[in-house]
C-alpha cells in the first residue's frame, strides 16, 4: 500500500504546471488524474509516475486496467 501522506502530494506530471493534476487511487493499484485521464501504475507499493506510462493507459477504461498493474518496461 503507498503511504496516504505522498498520494497526498503527488499530482499528474503532465498536468501540474497547468491544472491541478490531482490523482485518484483506483483498486489501490492505479493513480488516475482527474483532469488529464492518464493513468499511473503502482507497482510493488511505487507509483510510477513516468509521462510515458500514463499515455500508455490513458484510453483504457478504468474498468479495463490490468489488475495487478503490469511492470514497465
């Protein structure tokens, strides 16, 4: 599980300079931001918050992320 304290302050990196980019913890296993739709993988209790990995998901449904999130590559 990621520490509640950084969800807290982690925010898209494609959209914090813009927007607020704030994240939303889906299944405890995806971060999704709010304004943007990309989504970040959490993967052995590490968000990956690489721009290139949230593009990768952004068209996939919420309902359609693997579970668990595969590893970057």
């Amino acid at each position: 599980m990621v520490n509640p304290d950084l969800l807290e302050i982690l925010r898209c990196p494609a959209c914090v300079r813009e927007k607020e980019g704030l994240l939303k913890l889906y299944q405890d296993s995806w971060l999704i931001c709010e304004d943007c739709g990309r989504k970040y993988p959490i993967v052995e209790d590490i968000p990956v918050m690489l721009i290139s990995e949230g593009d990768k998901w952004q068209s996939v449904a919420d309902e359609g992320l693997p579970m668990p999130p595969p590893r970057p590559e």
